[in-house]
C-alpha cells in the first residue's frame, strides 16, 4: 500500500513539474510577426524617447550653470566680506589704541599744567595750549609756548601732539575700513538674494522636468531587456572599482573622503558634514590634508598649480567655466578620483556622485598645496 501511495506521488510530482508539450500551443506566424512589430515600436519610442530626455538633461545642465555662478559669486562676495571685516576690526584696534595713547599724553601735559599754576611759573601758558583749538592765533600761541619750555617738557607737549595727528589719520581709516565692510556686506547680500532667487527658479523648473526625466526613464528602462540592464549596472560597477588609479598621498586621502560623501544632497553655500556644495565639498575634501581653502571656485582655483589634463592624479581640482578661455567665468569644481572620472556637488535637486569630467566647459585643473 504504501508502494503505491509513493508512485502515486511521484506520478502526481512528475506532471506538476513536467506538464504535457501540448500544454502551450506553437506560436502562429502571424503572432510571431506581431511581436516583431511591437519590437519595432518600442525601438521607434525608445529612440524618440532618449532625444527628448537629451533635451531634458540639457536644459537642466542650463540652469545648473547659470545657479551655479550666482552660488559663487555670492560665495566669493562672502570672502570678500569677511576680508572687510577683518580689515575694519583691525583698524579699529588701531584707533583704540591711538586714542589711548592721545588720552595718556594729555594726562600728562594736565600734570604740567597743574604743575605750573601750583607756583612753577614757566608752565602758566600751557592751559592755553591745551584749550588751543587749531586756529592761526593758536598755533602761533603754540610755537610760543614750545619756545619758552625745557626740552623736557616741549617732548610732552609734541607728544601729545603727535599722538593726536596719528589719531586722526587712523580715525580716517577707521571709517573708510567701516564703510568699506558696510559695502561689502551689501555687495554679500544682494548676491544672497540673486542666488537664493535663481535656485528657487530652478528647483521650480527642476521639478517639473526631474518629474519629465523619470517618466522617459521609465520609458527607456522599459524597452530594455533584464539582461541590459544588467550589463549597464556591471558596466558602472566596473568603473566605480577602476577609480583607485595613481596619485599623491595627500590627494589620495582627499578624494576617498569625497567618495565617501556620495549620495549626500547638493543644497547651495553648504559645507557639509549632511549638505554640500561643489566648492564646499572641495575646501572639506583637501581639509582633511591640513590643507585650507576658501569656500569659492576663484580662490581654489589660485590654490596651486595649474595641471595638464593628461598629468592628473587623484586629488587635484577639476574646474568648469562659463568661457574657458576667462577663469573669471568659473562656475563649478571637482575632485579627480582618476581613471577619467571625478566626484562632485552637481546642482540642486542631485546628490554628491561620481561622473565623467570630459565635459564642454572644463577649462582646467590645479593641486592645492
């Protein structure tokens, strides 16, 4: 009994597992041919579909550069900011101590005055030279007074003098220093505003064809095969593990802290550890180093020498201009990571990703130091 129950078993399990031939029936030609003309539509889509996503990606590449100089500059304006304020606080110092200096020597010429009138009798007319306002009577009271005094006592007097004309002209710049941060300050601001501005337009028009952009991916990713997407996914690992090419030690560490970064949001004038921008992902990178940067495109690009494209190591800073032949029009930066690729901060809406810097508005590279 239990024979059969196990044949009967395997019996069931051998038709589950292998049914019949007959079970699907032979594909007719016609719907053989059918299925070729939906391969042939799906290709016609896929290709109408990548032209309109190139359209896309162009556009979006548009706005990034143009968000991207506004960002910049307003980084660059915020350096010259903080410049000013050093200067302007430096000056002040100055003038603090200056004023100190004019207060103690009139202390002392208040003593010879104190002096004079308790009986001394030569220091009298020094209360009028302490009163003497500049005019020509009170300067010619003034030779006057010098003439009478000992030595001594005219080195008080020039001295206060003295202390008062270096007052003065640091006074001067005092405020030329104030005015300056002050313009400084508004110069910062006004380009906060442009930039803040620009990237509100773009994240408007970024959603819209972000949003644009998946569905023709989706469209795109549909008409693949498994196996192709498969091949593009191997392709981009293997490219990822062919980064680690030659390079100083020092830029080495530098551009595996920024691979390290990967997939942290693009948000402008960030500077990490969660946010970054492209030139405030650099100044960390190379931080690491023990080596300081500014958080702006122009000063990283006087960081050190400039390197030929066909000299790079890993580490140096790859930068991208408006008009290649004008670093002013510099707009955006990279960290090579080699074998033709770099890591960086694109634009708003994008995440810190590793892409290739052949792009048409490279304009050079340099290696801090």
């Amino acid at each position: 009994m239990r024979t059969f129950r196990a044949g009967l078993l395997a019996s069931c399990l051998l038709v589950a597992l292998c049914p019949p031939v007959d079970a699907e029936p032979r594909p007719s030609s016609r719907e053989v041919e059918k299925a070729r003309d939906t391969v042939r539509a799906r290709s016609k889509e896929l290709a109408a579909a990548r032209a309109e996503l190139a359209t896309a990606q162009a556009r979006l590449a548009r706005l990034a550069a143009d968000v991207e100089r506004l960002v910049e500059a307003y980084n660059g304006e915020t350096v010259r900011l903080r410049n000013a304020e050093e200067a302007a606080r430096q000056a002040q110092t100055r003038l603090v101590a200056a004023d100190a200096e004019v207060e103690r020597a009139r202390q002392d010429v208040a003593l010879l005055a104190a002096e004079a009138y308790g009986g001394l009798g030569t220091l009298e007319p020094v209360v009028g030279l302490i009163l003497d306002r500049g005019d020509e009577a009170g300067m010619l009271h003034r030779a006057g007074v010098l003439g009478q005094l000992s030595g001594e006592r005219a080195a008080v007097l020039a001295r206060l003098r003295d202390a008062q004309e270096v007052a003065a002209i640091l006074r001067t710049q005092a405020v030329n220093a104030h005015a300056a941060q002050q313009a400084a300050a508004e110069s910062a601001g006004k380009a906060k505003l442009a930039a803040e501005a620009a990237v509100a337009a773009q994240q408007r028009e970024t959603k819209v064809l972000r949003a644009r952009e998946q569905r023709l991916q989706r469209r795109v990713d549909a008409a693949h095969t498994r196996a192709e997407l498969l091949a593009r996914r191997r392709a981009a690992a293997g490219s990822a593990a062919g980064l680690i090419t030659g390079g100083s030690a020092r830029g080495h560490v530098a551009a595996d802290w920024a691979l390290g970064q990967l997939g942290k949001p693009y948000v402008w004038a960030a500077d990490g550890p969660d946010t970054y921008d492209c030139s405030g992902l650099t100044m960390r990178a190379w931080e690491r180093v023990g080596v300081r940067l500014d958080h702006w495109t122009g000063t990283q690009w006087t960081s050190g020498p400039h390197v030929p494209l066909d000299q790079l190591r890993r580490g140096d800073l790859l930068f991208f201009a408006h008009n290649k032949s004008d670093p002013g029009t510099i707009h955006h930066v990279g960290i090579y990571v080699g074998r033709g690729r770099m890591v960086h901060a694109p634009q708003t809406g994008d995440v810190v990703r590793v892409a290739p810097i052949w792009r048409g508005d490279l304009v050079g590279a340099t290696r801090p130091r």
